[in-house]
C-alpha cells in the first residue's frame, strides 16, 4: 500500500507521467497507477507546440526528446489543388527559446516513464492496476484497482489525480449523468509511412478542407537511410460510424478516393496513404465543458478533464499546461484540497475556451476562409482570396487562446526566473 502522503495520479499517459516529473522536481511524492500490463509504442504522431515544450524543457529531458522527434520548421498551409497559401514558422524558427515537436505518441510516453522510473524510483509506477472507484477519507484517499488476473489492491494519497483520458473512469464518477459526445461531423483516418522527406524535412503541412477532404501531414521520425516516418492525418465530413476508440484499425479505403488526384512536385499523397501498413480512424468528438473538476480530495487534468475535438495540436499541450499548474497550486496551498480547488479555478476555464474554439476556429481555419473565398477552386494569386495579415491574426488569436504566444511564454519564462 502506498504511504498516505503520496499524490496518487491514475493514469500512465502523458498527462500523468509527465505530472509525476513535475511533482518530484517540486520535492512532493507520487505514485502512477496504469491500467495496461505493458507500455507499448502505440499510437501515432502528435504535436508538442513551444508551450508544452518548455515544461518539459524545464524538466530537463531535451536529450530524451532528441532521437525520438523531429522539430517542426514552419507549419504549411495548401489549397487541395496544391497551391501554396501561407508558412507560419514554428517554434525556435519563430523566435521561441523552445521547439515545436513532432513526435511518436508512443516514444514520447516510453521516454516519460523511463524518466519516471529513474527519478521516482521503479515502484513509482505501477503497472497493469486499473482503478475501479476511489473512497474519500476526508483527509486522505483510497484508489481501488484491480489487475488483470482480477487480483484487488487499494493504494492510498493524500489526494488523487485523475489523468485517465477520454474514457475517464474518475470523470464517470464525478459526473454520471454527463450528456453525450458531441460529434463534429468530420471522422479523421491517421496512419504513417516511411518515405523520403517532403518539403524540407521537418515541416507540418495542413492541406485542403474538410467538405472535400483535409490532410495534416509532419514527419515524426527521421532515419539514418534520409527516410522519415512520416505522420498523415485524413479528415473527412461522415456521418459518425465509430466509437471513441484510438485503436480502432479502418476496414475498408472509402476515405481514399477523395485524394486519388492530390500529387503535386512536392508529395504524392495517394501514394504516400496507400504505402500505410495500419489505418486507424477516429471520430472528432468532444465533450461540452464540465461545470466542475474537483470533489474533495480528488481531481481532473488533461482528456480526463476537457476532452477537445483533435484540432490545433493542443491536446497534449493542454494536459502539459494542466500538470504545471496543478503542482503549482500543490506548493502554495498548505492544504492539498485548496490546491486542487486553486488549479481547478485557474485551468478549467482557460481549457473550456480553447475546447470551444477547436470546435470553430483552430488554426487551419485559414483553409476553411479560402475555401470558402474561392469557392473551392485555383486562385490566381493568394493576395486577391485572403491578406498575409489576416491570416497571421487567425494563428496568433488562437496561439493567444492557448497560451502559445511568444510574448506570453518568454514572459512568463523572465517572471519564473528562466
């Protein structure tokens, strides 16, 4: 049983792992408890932006980040036709002190709870205990799990963080009468291939949009041979045909035909879609926000807590941003309770608004303008569809939102003493 002055964090993916880095550099012990038996590279590519970059800078694992990661050079934006619309540099391009990662899922979850296991210790992290219900002493916390043999154990914390992702069991607790998912209408298949680099090599292109076919498309892995794993990501407006479910293998090639003309000099999408050993497909669902995270000695942060349609690159961002906080609020509260109520009232709002604009106007909203401008079809010169100022306004209201502007993040960096 765990000693009682531990935080328990329930959940062993990004959000939980890299919570458990932050409370030990705070001095404060933590425990991980994860449902799976094994840590397996599963997943596909993400993107880490400047500001969750520099927490986990912060946390002094550049050098873990390096081979499994290729930093992002610029993000790209096209027309379907493969007509070039803008280029918004990316991270340490644009003048951050911090990259923008493209990264494996999976390597970066393996790379977090190898740093996890070194600084923590090999029983920090507890493996195959899926928690089941929680019981609140008042002035501590009983997390109930159970492996899978069906073996019972219960571990007790001062408080409990839920970083269990979309399928939450802590949230269904604290909110069993919540309303369903809300679908976007859009269905996204993701899948890599290795190939040669396109473009410089280190880019993010947005391609298209969604009422005709959209793709995102990074390199997360480069290989000694000059090939990388190259990360695609095909949205397309369906009626919803999945569950919520990361793993869920596509049966069939319906999403393909839409981008059966899409090569141009610089990429061969149909090719590049077509040589993808997996596919996996996804609906953009999200859930509305939640009136409350925090019940006693118990908490929310990352999916668990503001589940948000996969657009803008800020899922994992945001559950980043939530373990600085959290542990923040931990260090100046004597209370852990009041902590967890100080991180609530300073994270739940600010997640809300960006939950709400990924539902209307993440980034790739500049697509959707000269989509909609041109009437899908070529231009003739981009300046005549959209200005190069109003599209920078478009990128820096929502780095403004999500707390990823340069002036927001370098100050706070001078304020912390950085």
């Amino acid at each position: 049983m765990a000693p009682s002055n531990e935080v328990l964090i329930i959940g062993g993916g990004i959000g939980g792992l890299t919570l458990a880095l932050q409370l030990e550099r705070a001095g404060i012990p933590a425990r991980v408890l994860e449902a799976v038996p094994d840590l397996k590279p599963l997943g596909v590519g993400i993107n880490l932006l400047p500001h969750a970059s520099k927490e986990l800078w912060e946390l002094g694992l550049q050098d873990a980040l390096a081979p499994v990661s290729v930093e992002t050079s610029q993000s790209v934006f096209y027309n379907r036709f493969g007509q070039f619309v803008h280029a918004d540099p990316a991270g340490r391009n644009a003048g951050f002190p911090w990259p923008q990662y493209s990264v494996h899922r999976g390597e970066l979850q393996l790379a977090l709870a190898q740093a996890v296991r070194d600084r923590l210790g090999a029983g920090s992290l507890v493996l195959d205990a899926k928690v089941v219900s929680y019981t609140d002493h008042g002035d501590r916390v009983s997390v109930h799990t159970i492996d899978s043999a069906g073996h019972e154990t219960t571990y007790d914390g001062v408080v409990a963080i839920a970083c269990d992702g979309v399928h939450s069991t802590i949230r269904k607790i604290l909110h069993p009468d919540e309303g369903a998912l809300r679908y976007s209408g859009y269905t996204m298949w993701r899948g890599t291939t290795r190939m040669k680099p396109f473009l410089d090599g280190a880019s993010m292109a947005r391609v298209g949009w969604l009422e005709t076919g959209k793709l995102v498309i990074y390199p997360i892995i480069d290989y000694p041979d000059g090939t990388q794993l190259i990360n695609w990501v095909a949205e397309l407006a369906v009626p919803q045909r999945t569950d919520r479910d990361w793993s869920q293998v596509s049966s069939d090639g319906e999403f393909l035909e839409p981008f059966q003309d899409w090569a141009w000099d610089w990429l061969d999408v149909p090719a590049m879609l077509k040589a993808s050993s997996h596919v996996f497909e996804y609906p953009m669902v999200d859930q509305d926000p939640l009136p409350f995270w925090t019940k006693g000695g118990v908490t929310l942060l990352g999916d668990a807590a503001h589940p948000m349609v996969p657009r803008g690159s800020n899922g994992a961002g945001q559950a980043i941003l939530d373990t600085r906080a959290l542990t923040a609020a931990l260090l100046e509260e004597s209370d852990p309770r009041a902590a967890l109520v100080r991180y609530e009232r300073g994270r739940l709002p600010r997640t809300a608004e960006v939950v709400e604009l990924n539902r209307v106007n993440p980034p790739d909203a500049l697509l959707r303008e000269v989509f909609e401008r041109t009437g899908d079809r070529p231009f003739d010169d981009i300046a005549d569809v959209i200005t190069a100022e109003e599209m920078h306004r478009m990128l820096e209201n929502y780095r403004t939102v999500t707390g990823a502007t340069l002036g927001a993040l370098t100050a706070d960096a001078s304020s912390a003493g950085a």
